[in-house]
C-alpha cells in the first residue's frame, strides 16, 4: 500500500436483483415496501444489515424473532468475519465465507414465513 494510494479488497453483489430471485420472503421482510428506484441497493451484505436492524427495531411477530433468530445471528457473525477478512486482504478466506454466507440465508430462507405472516 502506497502512502497515498490505498489497496482494497470488497464484497460486492454484482447482481442485486440476483438477492431478491436467491430469497424473496427475507427481502420482504428487510424491504417490505416495493423499491421506488431500480438502482437501490439491495445487496447480500446490505440484506444482512437490514434484516438486523428490522429485528432490532421493527415490529416482527414474536415466533418470527424466534425462528429466524438463531440464523441471523449467523450471519450477522458471518458478515462480521467477511468484513474482517476483507480488512486483512485475505480474499480466500472471505471467499470461502462468501459461500458460507450464502448457506445461512438459504436456511434463513427456508423458515422465514410468507410476507403477511411478519407482525
């Protein structure tokens, strides 16, 4: 790294309409309104942080707190080590916690109810 010039290394969803088709009912939990603007960011690693702040903040129903809390704690314990490993310029690790990632939300995914089922 040069004095001035700065290396990085990043995450990026290439395709965030990809995030939305890979796990529509955990996009309408993070994003219960439609996207007004087709450039919105809707990346993985954004999903991830929003989902965790609608369990923080957001009025979910109580069994929907409980069963997918144990996954998201997952990820966001996931995301957390991605975002390390990119600070540490280490892209095989975060690479293969990209897959991992991917993994937890799929069974996310699996146990999130349909869209009414959130309050």
């Amino acid at each position: 790294m040069g004095r001035i010039l700065q290396i990085r290394v990043l995450a990026q969803t290439y395709r965030p309409r990809d995030v939305e088709r890979a796990w529509p009912r955990l996009c309408a939990l993070a994003w219960p309104e439609p996207l007004a603007r087709p450039d919105e960011i809707m990346g993985v690693l954004e999903l991830i942080s929003v989902l965790d702040d609608q369990f923080q903040f957001g009025p979910l129903a109580p069994e929907v707190k409980a069963d997918l809390g144990p996954g998201l704690r997952k990820t966001t314990g996931l995301k957390s080590e991605l975002e390390s490993a990119l600070a540490d310029r280490r892209p095989s690790l975060a690479d293969s916690l990209s897959y991992a990632l991917e993994e937890a939300l799929d069974a996310m995914e699996k146990l999130a109810p349909e869209p009414d089922k959130f309050l």
